[in-house]
C-alpha cells in the first residue's frame, strides 16, 4: 500500500499520484498576483526620510524568496547533522534564524554589486548565486566546494562576493576598498559591507568609516545585531547598543532583520543613498540566531532556551513571511508544504555529493596562490618538499 493510502502505484513511484493530485489543486486555484503589506518602520539617525512603510510583494517573488529562505533553514540544519557526525571539521558558525538578513540584503541590490561578510557567511554564499552542492562539499573539504575544498566554512567566495572572513572586523576595511574600486571606476555599483555586533566595537571599524565618509565612497556598513557576540550579550559588551548610530557623521537605518520585506526595503533605499553620491551610509539589522555562536557553542549557558523558543514562535522569518502569503492568498499551506519537500530532496542530494566526493590531493596545496601567474615551486612544511603553485 503506498503512503498516499491508495492502492499499490504500479505506474507511478509512491507518492507520485498524491503529489500530482496537489499541483492540480494549486494549479486550478485564482491566486493573487500581489499583495500590499505594512511594514515597521525604521529608525532613522541623519535622516529626514527613510525606507517606505508600505510594499508590494508579487506571488513570484514571494515564492522566490520562501523557497530561499527555506533553503538556506535546511542547509544550515544538515550542517550542524554532518558536523556532529564529526563529517564536517574546525569551524563552523550557522545562520538560521538569520534567513531574512541574506535573502533580504540580495533582493535589494543588483547581482553586479559587491558583498563581504564575516564567518558566518554560508547564507550569503548561498544568496550571490552558489549551490547547495558546492556549500556543503566546501564545509566537508572536497574538490567539488566553491574554494575547491581548501576554504572552509570561513572562505567561501563567488562573483562579487568577497567571503567569509575568518578575523573580527577585519572584512570591513576591505569592504570599504572594494566601494573605492567602485568609485575610482566609474560603476554605478555600491558594495555591502557586513559584521556582527560582537565586532561592532572594533577600531578598524571607525578607521572605515572616517575614509568611507571623506571620499563618498559607495559602501553600505552593515551591523548584523544578533544580540550575542559569541556568548556575551550586547548589553555587557557595548555602552551604546545603537549600532545604527554609530557612524556618528554616516546617516544609519535600524531595521527589523526578521522580517524580509524590512530588509529588502531598507537595503533599495540604502543602496539608491549610495548610488547617488552623498558617500556611505550604515544599516543595523535587528536579528536572532538559534545555534549558538559555532558549533562548540551549545547556545544555552549565557542565554535560556525559552528566550530562544519565545524567537523562534513570534518572529521567525520563515513563518512569517509564510503567514502573509497564505493570509494575502499569494499562495496555499499545500503549495508551500510542496516547496518544503523540494527543498529537503535538494538538500539531501547536495549532502550526498559532499560526503562521496574525494578530498584534494596533497599537490594540490600549493594551487591558486596567485590569481595569474606562471607556475613556479612553493616550498612545503619542510625545505624537501616543493609543489607546483598553477593559478
């Protein structure tokens, strides 16, 4: 008896007459095209306007965005399976609770604007155009990874998308050079550049932003506020936790990190800011994650598991993103359910290929030291061992 509790499918897999049943039914329902939603509004520092209080989400970008979301949910929960397998090794920070930040953040800017971020970076990686596949096989150290199995969860790199960056802080100057390449070469291109609240308080931050104020350069600071540095919160780590203020002569934005629709919003408006010259401009985005700071990390000594529960059932982005598609008629609890199952298969498939896949060979330590350059010899651990470095 299959599962859909029909009689033996002897055409059709299992299951496969339940599921046909369900997108005939989505198929043959009127949805809406769009829907108009409020949204909270930002706090504002130097500012006399701010994002808009109200948007519109199409069906098509909704879906868009929940399969996204849901995708990213997944990954970072077979991360955290194959880590305690012991499959995955060394560091290994995860993002969920975070979906909307990624999602959001992407969905406001353009594929040729530029983004850097901290060690927590695998939805980001995810979001400039990476597969599940090459994620988790980086994560497992295999050649099928974005950086060819020699990365990492700390460096992940794509088109326009600078890492995952292993040391506190130190992504944020970079992030302000890659807005002066965007500047000195006349492209209508804005960078984004990211870090946690734990690294809110370092100088070279400041440093950033007194040479991102001068020359106007085109660069978004990000503050990903998740309410802990690793496991102190931010209450005993800043005096001030206006990270949006921060910037003192920037303008800045505070804004609802949990809710996609606020950061998209936010991130169009920051961006058209930038784009049009007035220089740099800082965001803080108000958010949660549900692991703790790593995966050494178990969450629950410096914060209790109610307050976690309390997150995850009032302001998960997931829910509520699902909550206003279902209640706007954007889409049906089945047609979302379908997503979900999707969604687990792709992910199941990509921890497949990451735990099958061959790791590097030996010799291939010394590849991709320099980005083109004629092969010449690296010197190993010790004077007698040489490899080939081939850009």
């Amino acid at each position: 008896m299959c599962v859909c509790g029909l009689k033996p499918c002897l055409i059709a897999p299992p299951c496969d007459r339940a599921n046909q049943a369900s997108r005939v039914l989505v198929a043959s329902r009127n949805f809406a095209n769009d829907a108009t939603f409020e949204i909270k509004k930002c706090d504002l520092h130097r500012l006399e306007e701010g994002p808009p209080v109200t948007t519109v989400l199409t069906r098509e970008d909704g879906l868009k965005y929940y399969r996204m979301m849901q995708t990213v949910r997944r990954m970072e929960l077979k991360a955290d399976q194959l880590y305690k397998q012991k499959i995955i090794r060394g560091f290994c920070h995860l993002c969920d609770g975070q979906e909307a930040c990624c999602v959001g953040l992407e969905a406001g800017i353009n594929p040729t604007d530029h983004l850097i971020t901290a060690y927590r970076a695998h939805g980001f990686t995810f979001t400039r155009g990476l597969s599940v596949r090459e994620i988790l096989a980086e994560l497992t150290g295999r050649r099928g990874g974005c950086a060819k199995g020699k990365g990492g969860s700390m460096h992940m790199y794509a088109k326009n998308f600078y890492g995952g960056n292993g040391i506190v802080g130190a992504q944020v100057p970079l992030g302000a050079g890659i807005a002066l390449a965007c500047k000195y070469n006349g492209k209508d291109e804005v960078c984004l550049t990211l870090y946690g609240d734990g690294a809110a308080n370092q100088g070279q931050i400041f440093e950033a932003y007194n040479m991102a104020a001068l020359w106007k350069l085109p660069c978004i600071f990000i503050c990903e506020n998740n309410r802990y540095g690793m496991g102190t919160s931010v209450e005993r780590a800043a005096a001030s936790t206006d990270y949006y203020k921060r910037g003192d002569f920037i303008p800045g934005l505070r804004v609802d990190g949990m809710d996609i629709l606020c950061v998209r919003e936010a991130t169009r408006f920051a961006a058209a800011y930038c784009r049009s010259g007035k220089g740099p401009i800082l965001m803080e985005l108000q958010t949660y994650r549900y692991h703790g700071h790593s995966m050494s990390d178990p969450g629950v000594s410096y914060r209790t598991r109610e307050e976690i529960q309390e997150v995850r059932s009032k302001s998960d982005p997931i829910m509520l993103l699902k909550d206003r598609m279902v209640n706007s008629n954007l889409a049906s609890v089945e047609e979302l359910k379908e997503i979900d199952v999707e969604v687990r298969k792709e992910i199941e498939d990509a921890a497949q290929f990451a735990t099958a896949d061959p790791e590097p060979p030996l010799e291939e330590l010394g590849y991709h030291i320099y980005s083109s350059d004629p092969p010449f010899e690296v010197r190993g651990a010790n004077q007698w061992i040489k490899f080939k470095s081939i850009s």
